[in-house]
C-alpha cells in the first residue's frame, strides 16, 4: 500500500537482518495506525502466539517499529486459494 513506509535493515557481519516499519498519520483519519498494531502485538504475546514476526523494539514518539526478520518467501498468485 502506500501507507506504511518498510525497510530492511541488514546490520551486517552474519547477523540477521530486521524490518523496520514506520507508521503512517494522516491528520484528516482518526484511525491509530501505530497504536492498533503495537495493542495487537502485546496482545498476541500474552495469548502465546508465537507464528508471528517478532518486534524487536518499539519508538512510539517516532511511530517506528522494528522487526526480527521472518523467514519464509514471496507466495506466487497461484499458490494462494480462498480457504
């Protein structure tokens, strides 16, 4: 979309890299952007949830978050089904 700014950051020397993701504010949508995911974050934590990306750290001021990298790979349109 063209709301959400996303990075990877590779820190280099073997270490794995993150995903930093940088929240959108528009002053004209009341919608939360930042705060929703990081409510939705702590909440799947305490659920024990564990097949999610990991955050790494949270800059409210900033509206940045930083992700550990998940592995996997780009699905192929084929390869998705509606169930």
């Amino acid at each position: 979309g063209r709301n959400n700014r996303v990075y990877l950051v590779d820190p280099g020397h073997g270490s794995t890299p993150y995903v930093l993701k940088q929240y959108f504010l528009n002053p004209a949508d009341p919608r939360d952007r930042f705060a929703a995911e990081h409510a939705f974050y702590r909440w799947i934590r305490l659920q024990a949830i564990q097949r999610t990306p990991k955050p790494a750290a949270w800059d409210v001021p900033n509206r940045l978050a930083l992700f550990h990298l998940a592995p996997g790979r780009k699905l192929n349109p084929g390869e998705l089904t509606p169930h």
